[in-house]
C-alpha cells in the first residue's frame, strides 16, 4: 500500500474526514507502517498511550480485562482508528488491542500529531468539529438513558 | 609576584641579558668600521688621495698603537698595495664587514627571541600554575575565558618585549648618540640644534603617550570583559534561548563593541596625531640646518663640506631616535598589561606550592578519623552555611548526611573535600589540619563526586582514568630521534622555569584501582560501572561506533560467528523476519537505493553520500545500465513530493528530522530546481543538476516512505549495476569502498551495522528494541561483552561531556570517584539527575561496590531522599547550620522530631 493509498484510508477514517489531504499525507508520511502478525498485541490495557492506529488491513480485537480474564468488546475493522483518545490526551489504554489475523497498520505517534495540529490550525478546527459532535451525541444518548431510567 | 615589568625580566634573565649586551657592544666595532670605511674608499683609491704620484703605494692593514708607558707597539706590519690593489682591498673589507654585521645581527636577533620566547613560556605556566592554586572561593568571582584571555593573549607581547627590554635601548642609544657625536665633530653648534630638538622630540612625545597608554589600558579591559561575555554566552546558551534573551545578549554584546570602537578610534586618532608631531620635529631639523648652515656658509663662517657631513650625519639620527620612542611606548605599554595581569593573579590564600608536590610512591592510607571542630562555613556574600559544629567520622563508617534546605549539608561535604574553606574552626585528619595535608594524600584517599560534574574533552576511558592521574609513574625509555627530542624538552622546560614531567609517561595509578596494570584494569572498571548503572549505556555506545581493528581484534575476527549467532537466535525466537540480511546478488529492501547500488560502506570522500551520484565511474556505471535516467527521474518524483509534503514547515520542525532526502535549508534550493528541471528532457540537463537530483533518490527506502518508485525490474536493475560496479572497479576507488561480504568486517561502520549485517524490518513494531535486547544476550554468552564496552569506553564525550546526557555524566563522575578506592568516599547528592527510583537503586549499589573485596572505606552520602537514611550506619541531620540529629537511623526516627519530619 502506498503512501497515497494511506491518505485514502485516513480520509475514510471519521476524525480525518474533514482535513485537507495535504495535510494527511504528511501525517501519513511521519507515521510508521506496521505489520502485526495474529495474536500480536498492539498495546495493553493499562499503558501509557504514545501512539493510535489505523487499521490498514485485517482485524483487531478490542478486549477488556475482567475477573475472569479477558473479554472481547468489540472488533476493529479497516478504515477504522484505534487508540486515538491516547493520542488528544494523557489517559492509560482503556482496553487491549490483538492483531486477529494478519494486520497492517498506520502508527500515529503522539508527538507527531499534536505538532501537526500546532502547525495547521485548520486541522485543529477540522478534528475539534468532529470531537464536539461526538461529545453532542454522547451528552444526547446521556440524555436520553437517564430519562429513560427516570 | 614582581609588580615591575624590568625587575621582573631582570631578574629572571640578567645572565642572557648582560651576554646579549656584550654581544652587542662586541658587534658595534665592525658596525663603526664599517660607517667609516665608505669615505675611505671614495677618498682613498676612487679620488686619489695619497696615490698622487704613479706607482704610489699606501700601507694596509698595518695595526700599531701608542700605548703610554710602552710606547710604539707593532702588531702587525701591513702590506704596502697600490691605488688598485687598494680599492680591491678595501671593497672587500667592506664586503666582510657586510657579512660580519649581517651575523651579529641574525645571531643577536635569534637570541633575543629564544630568550622571550622562553619567558613567555615562564610567564603562561607560571599564571596557570596559579590557577591551580587558587583558593576555591576565588573561583565564583573571575570568568574562565577572562583568565584564558590573560594567559593567551594579553602575556603575549611580553614575549615579543622580553628580549628588547634591554638590549634594543642600549643599541639604539648607542646609536642615536653616535650620530650625535658625528654630527658634534663636524660642527658643534649645528649639533647643538640637533641636540635641542631631540631633547623636544624625548620630552614632549612620550607625554604625549601617556593618554595612548590610558586608552590601551581600556582596550584591555574591555577587550576582556568581551571575550569573558562571549565565553559566557556560549556556556548559557540553553538559558538565553529558554528565556528568548538572545536580543538582550545582542543589545550588551552591542554595546560593548560601541565601547571597544570608541576606545580604538580614540587611540588611532591620538596616535597619528603623535605621529605626525614627531614626523614634524624630526623634519624641522634639516629645515634648521638648511637655513641656518645655508646662511652661515653663504657668509663664510661655515664650509660646505662641514655643512653636507652634519646634514648627512642626520640621517642616521632620526632612525635610531623614532625606533628609541616606540621601544619606550611599547615598555609602558607592556608594563601596564603586566601590572593588570599580575594584580589579576595576586591572590590571597594561594594554595602553597608543598602542598601540591607530585608524589610518584603510593600514599599510605588515611588511617585517622577525619573531624570538624567548631567548623564554621559560608558563602562569597558571609552568608552562613555551617555554625561552628562538631563532629567525627570514623574510618569505615557509612554516614547519610541529611539536612533541611537551610541545612548546610552541601557544605558540609564540600568542606570534607577541601571545596570550600572553612571560615572559622577547622577539619582534621587525626591531627593534622585537613588543608595542610598534601594533595597527593587528599586527592587519593578521598574521593569525592557531587551532581557538578566537570568531565574532559576526550574518551569516556580518559574521564574515567582521570582520577587515577597523579603523577608520572613510568619512566619511558626513548630511542634515537625521540631521545634527543626528550633531552631538549627537558633541558627547554628547566630554562623556561616549567616542570619536566614526561606527558607520555603512563599516570594511571592501577594499583590505585585495585589492579596490577593495563591488562586487568578494565575488570575493576567493570565493576563500577555495573555499580552505577552505566554499563549498559556504554554498551550502547560501543555498539553505535566503529571500531579500531587493531584494538579490537576480537570483535573483528569473529564477526561471522557473531552474525551467525544472531541469525540462529532471530530463527530460535521466530524473529528471522525482524532483519533483512544483505546478500550478494539480491535487493534489500530496507536498505536504501544507495546502499543497495554501492552494496558497501564508503570508506573516504570519494563515494560517501552526496558525492556519489557525481563520481564520474559510478556516474559511468549508472548510464551503462540505464538506471541513470530512471534515478534522476526518481529523484525529481522525489523532489517534488518532499516539496509538497515539507513546504509548508518552518525550518526549523522538528519533522525535518525525518526526513532523510534533503535538509530543511535545501528545500528552497530543490524547489527551483525542480521549477527550472521540469519538462527539460534529461538530454539537457546539466551533470551537475543531475547529479543534485539523482542523489535524493540513494536515500529512498520503499517501505519507509512508501511512494511507490521501487519495482521489480529496478531492482533488479539495480543488482546489475552494483555488480558491473564491481567488476570494472578502477584502483583508485578500491579503498575508497568496503564491499558488504558475509564473512568480513567492515571498519566504516557500527558495531551494530556489522553484527546485524543488513536491515531492520521497517514494519516489524519495536524492532530495534527486540534487536538490542537480543544482542546485548548475545555478547554475553559470546564473551564479547567487555570487547563491545570497551569500544563504549573509546566514545568521545564531547567538550564538558555534552555528548553524555545528564544522567550519564553524573553517574560517570560517579564511577570515576569509585574507581580510585579511597579511605573517605564524600557523595554530595551526586545522582540529581536520575529519578528517585534509580538514584536509590545506584545508592544500594555503591554500598555494596565500595565493600567489594574486604574494604571497608568510610561513605559520606548526602542524601537527596532522607528515607534512604537507613541503609547506613549513621545518620546526620542538619538544619538552619546546626546538627540537630546524629545517631542510628532507628533512634533518630524514633526520638528525633525533625529528622522525622524530613523522612515524612
């Protein structure tokens, strides 16, 4: 895959949508292109996040730590980020992540990221309007699960 | 010191000085004859004179004197010459005297340099022999590059004076008088005008120098107070662009020079004004004699010979006279910059010189307890530190010093390593006074490391033997050339007042450090090192260097079964992927283009990097395979890509650091070209742009940056060229390339690059961490282990160790202060720059790497984490100047309210 083809899957990635290719074709280039073969962990639930991933090709597990061992919560598909909460601020991984099969996957560095946002305002402005709607929905579904409960 | 310059000179080199006056009275003879011999030849041979008759003969060379009880002595008869003869005769005294005056001069000028030269080295060792000896506390108030200034620069003209400072003034006057004298005998009043004038010229202009002097007095100050600001912008540069200060330094820095301009343009404009003054005397006595000779010979009370022998007679005057003038400006001058050197250097409480005596025999130990009693400490500004405390250390006690953060613990330690003085009581070591112990005790039985670490520009070994350098142990046996280049080192350096000792002597103390000689020292470096946590960084740093094959002969000749171990432990792991090995023959494609066309490691200018692609052979091998149309290309997809993505960046982003085509500063360079280039067929272009752009592409790796230029026919491609590379490889380039061969060791590159022997997997996540991990294990088990940290160990550490980070510096000064097995071993905070954890681990390390092998020293810790208080055997605590606590950590934490509250 290339370093264009990258840019693609960025874009189709929600948080990226709406910043200018340019500007994701060098975030594209100062990330690293890695490959996890199956069982691998990307990183471990209790880390200090340095990095999020997107996910080239193949899948990945999401698992939580429970009493009773670890529990798949969800599944990451291309197209799709994981890890990205690390990359916005100072919190531990909340869940694990495994390569389930093959994986190929575009690792953001933190560091990077938060200076490309310093450099390009407009990407700032662009991935705030995303964070702020995600925020809306969730105050909404909040809304609506305590009045339900009510 | 001697505050005047003459006495200071004559005291040192009256010997040289009286030999050299005597040369000179000596060469004055011929220098006389030879002023006298010119008329007589014109008189004699030329003009006939005595040589009336035909067939006249003169006597020659007939030396006779009246003595006055003797009477007539006859030497020697003489020759009788003819008219021609004669002339011969004298033209070749003339031409021997020529030679004879041009000796003297060369023979006394050599002399006079040899003797300043000798001076000035007297001087320049004898100011930073001072500085050795300067108290501590004088340290806080003057600034090195002030101090380097001095012995450097301002000393220097003192050397060019030395040799003048009596010779050039009996010479000149001797000189200047007998012009006079000459121009007395001829006519004694036209000489009394001379005399007049010249007593004008030596009255007036040196008055007039005076302000000259005063200025060049401030040239030097503020010539130093610059070169101290300078040195001190280089040392706080981190400070200046933290706190965005550098327009301010800009602003000083600024004003200072306004300074220095004003003072210099002051002095050239005095100076010439002196100048033209004296130029003016100097002229206005020939007008004198003109006009009043003039007049006196038109009324016949002069002959015009007289007058034209004075006015000749002159020009020898002003000369002399001028040269008399500068000699004393230059004196003053340089008496001035020796009175600022001198009180410069005057400096109380020097540290006497006994004291610092070298001392070749081992020291016994320092058997006694050291003691405080009614030690008193303070600052530069009196602020107090210590008030007038006692106590004793035991030998082989371990002691944590602890203290609040008035408490004066730094002090303390300090003053136990003779850092800062006492201000009133005292330290003893039984009962002697700690400060009159000679160094040679102090600087080997006790050691001493603080977080101020000072480290020399050189290898890591060189900082880490440093302690062990006192004093020249081995007498070196020299042969030959060397011998005599000994001798006269030695016999210079006693002439010159400077010690003798044999820099290339070997000054490590092994013994010192618990080993017998070079050979098992580095077992003992191991060890302090493994104490303090900084083998592993050495380690690092051993890996990431080339190495000396002749050092290393080991790493070198067992390099293939290094490489064959790591694969076998890549496979054993089921890492084989981690690394892409170079093979003969195939594309590694995680090596760069580069690489993969040269398949070796340049080892000179001709191949490396840039340089490359503008080789005319490789250039040639390129074009034969047609891959030099294809790369240019690449390079121009590469420049434009690189272009779009980095453009928009200051120069300065810190993402400039990953990218390996091009710097930030030649971006604007590849823009235009890439601007002038584009739709130029390659026909056309130059060799030079070519080459500029067929360069970016050597550094393309395809998985790293993933344009996708790298197909299957290129690489293959590519194999060709470097094997048509190597077949037709010219003479002069085969030194120039170390081929990547399995079974050799390439000198050019790392440790690291040699043992890998190809690439790490770019996509392979923490690959270089694994690879670390896993040839750190392998150098174990290989034995190679202290092969590899001694590579480490060859790491220059940059100036002030710059290269080190925080972290490692302290922990080498550390080591340094372990490695010398002192009786008193004082740790002032050492480790500030390692976090708690890892202070307290390198703490319980030294604790036991101080008792290896029976010792028992006595440790002084002070302790930035109280708590860690109860791994020794005492603890004291100090507040607000006093010991408020001293006992076992178990009592002072039960009974003793401030020690707990420290520990809380």
């Amino acid at each position: 895959m290339l370093l264009k083809d990258e840019v693609g899957m960025l874009r189709r990635v929600p948080l990226f949508a709406g910043v200018d290719p340019s500007k994701l074709k060098l975030l594209a280039f100062t990330s690293d292109r890695v490959s996890y073969t199956a069982g691998q962990t990307l990183f471990n639930q209790g880390d200090e996040g340095d990095a999020a991933y997107v996910i080239l090709s193949g899948t990945a597990d999401i698992l939580v730590d429970s009493a009773a061992g670890p529990i798949k919560v969800a599944e990451a598909e291309p197209n799709s980020i994981v890890g990205e909460i690390a990359i916005l601020c100072d919190v531990s991984r909340t869940a694990t992540v495994r390569a389930a099969g093959q994986l190929e996957t575009l690792r953001i560095r933190k560091e990077d990221f938060l200076r490309l946002l310093k450099e390009f305002p407009e990407m700032t402005v662009e991935i705030l309007r995303v964070l702020a709607d995600r925020l809306s929905h969730t105050t909404a579904d909040l809304i609506d699960a305590r009045s339900r409960r009510n | 010191m001697e505050k005047s310059l003459a006495r200071y000179i004559w005291s040192h080199t009256w010997r040289q000085q009286l030999w050299i006056l005597a040369i000179v009275a000596v060469s004055m003879v011929p220098y006389f004859l030879s002023f006298d011999l010119p008329k007589l030849i014109v008189n004699g041979p030329i003009q006939g004179e005595g040589f009336e008759t035909p067939g006249a003969t003169r006597l020659f060379m007939n030396i006779d004197f009246t003595l006055p009880m003797l009477g007539q002595v006859t030497l020697f008869e003489g020759f009788q010459l003819n008219r021609q003869e004669t002339l011969f005769a004298l033209s070749l005294v003339f031409l021997f005297l020529v030679v004879v005056n041009g000796l003297f001069k060369f023979y006394i000028n050599t002399y006079k340099g040899r003797l300043g030269e000798r001076m000035l080295r007297r001087i320049r060792f004898y100011l930073v022999d001072r500085v050795l000896r300067f108290p501590p506390h004088h340290f806080k108030r003057v600034k090195q590059a002030e101090i380097a200034t001095m012995v450097k620069d301002e000393v220097e003209p003192l050397g060019g004076f030395i040799g003048d400072a009596f010779v050039q003034p009996a010479l000149l006057g001797g000189q200047a008088l007998t012009a006079m004298v000459f121009i007395m005998i001829q006519n004694f009043w036209l000489g009394m005008i001379a005399a007049a004038i010249v007593c004008i010229q030596i009255v007036l202009i040196p008055r007039m120098r005076r302000r000259l002097l005063i200025l060049g007095r401030e040239r030097q100050l503020t010539a130093r107070a610059l070169s101290g600001r300078v040195g001190e912008i280089v040392d706080g540069i981190d400070t200046i662009h933290v706190h965005d200060t550098s327009n301010y330094e800009r602003a000083d820095i600024a004003a200072r020079l306004g300074r220095i301009f004003k003072i210099r343009y002051d002095l050239y404009q005095w100076k010439f004004l002196v100048k033209f003054i004296n130029n003016f005397l100097a002229q206005i006595t020939p007008f004198l004699f003109y006009l009043i000779g003039g007049y006196l010979t038109l009324h016949g009370r002069l002959d015009i010979g007289q007058l034209v022998a004075v006015i000749a007679a002159y020009k020898d005057l002003p000369g002399p006279l001028k040269e008399l003038i500068d000699w004393d400006q230059i004196r003053q001058d340089v008496q001035i910059k020796y009175t600022q050197v001198v009180e410069q250097f005057s400096v109380d409480n020097l540290v006497e010189p006994h004291i610092q005596a070298v001392t070749v025999d081992p020291v016994a130990p320092l058997s006694d307890p050291l003691a405080a009693a009614n030690l008193s400490l303070s600052d530069d500004s009196g602020a107090t530190f210590l008030d007038r405390v006692s106590f004793e250390i035991k030998p082989g006690e371990t002691i944590a010093i602890v203290s609040t953060g008035t408490g004066g613990a730094e002090a303390v330690a300090q003053a136990f390593a003779r850092l800062n003085w006492p201000e009133s009581g005292k330290i003893v070591a039984g009962s002697v006074d700690l400060l009159e112990l000679p160094e040679s005790v102090t600087g080997r039985r006790i050691s001493y490391a603080s977080s101020d670490v000072f480290l020399v520009h050189g290898s890591l070994r060189d900082n880490l033997l440093y302690g062990l350098k006192h004093a020249p142990l081995t007498r070196v046996s020299y042969e030959g050339v060397e011998a005599d280049h000994r001798r006269w080192a030695v016999e210079e350096a006693r002439k010159a007042g400077n010690p003798d000792f044999d820099l290339r002597s070997d000054w490590v103390d092994y013994a010192a450090a618990g080993a017998t000689g070079p050979q098992d020292l580095f077992a003992q470096i191991r060890h302090v090192l493994e104490a303090v946590f900084l083998s592993q960084d050495i380690l690092d740093l051993g890996l990431r260097s080339p190495v000396d094959p002749e050092r290393h002969k080991a790493l070198v000749e067992r390099i293939v079964e290094l490489r064959l171990a790591l694969r076998g432990r890549l496979e054993a792991e089921d890492l084989s992927d981690l690394v892409v090995p170079f093979e003969p023959g195939t594309y590694n494609k995680e090596a760069n283009i580069g690489e993969n066309l040269l398949f070796g490691a340049a080892r000179g200018p001709e191949l490396a990097d840039r340089a490359l692609a503008a080789n005319p052979y490789f250039a040639a091998v390129l074009k034969q395979t047609g891959l030099d149309r294809t790369l240019y290309e690449m390079g121009m997809g590469i420049a434009d890509q690189t272009i779009e993505l980095f453009s928009d960046l200051p120069p300065d982003h810190p993402f400039f650091q990953q990218l390996a085509f091009m710097g930030a500063e030649e971006i604007p360079t590849y823009q235009a070209l890439l601007q002038r280039l584009n739709g130029r067929s390659y026909d056309t272009v130059s060799e030079a742009d070519r080459a500029a752009m067929t360069a970016l592409s050597f550094a393309y790796i395809e998985p790293r940056h993933r344009f996708g230029f790298l197909t299957d026919d290129l690489m293959t491609k590519i194999v060709e060229a470097r094997n048509r590379f190597y077949a037709g490889l010219p003479a002069t380039l085969k030194d120039a390339i170390e081929p990547y061969e399995p079974t050799r060791y390439i000198i050019a590159a790392t440790v690291m690059d040699n043992v890998l022997f190809g690439r790490i997997r770019h996509n392979h996540p923490e690959g270089p961490e694994r690879i670390r991990a896993i040839i750190f294990g392998m150098l174990d088990e290989l034995g190679l282990h202290d092969e590899v940290l001694d590579v480490g160990l060859d790491f220059n550490v940059g100036v002030g160790g710059k290269r080190l980070t925080g972290a490692q510096r302290q922990k080498l000064d550390m080591a340094r202060a372990l490695l010398k097995r002192a009786d008193y071993l004082i740790f002032n905070r050492p480790l500030l720059a390692l976090d708690q954890r890892a202070q307290d681990q390198v703490l319980r390390n030294v604790l036991e790497e101080v008792r290896r092998g029976g010792r028992e020293p006595a440790v002084m810790w002070v302790l930035g984490n109280p708590s860690m208080a109860a791994m020794f055997d005492r603890v004291m605590a100090f507040d607000a100047g006093q010991l408020v606590a001293d006992g076992t950590y178990e009592t002072l934490h039960e009974a003793n309210d401030i020690f707990r509250s420290m520990v809380s």
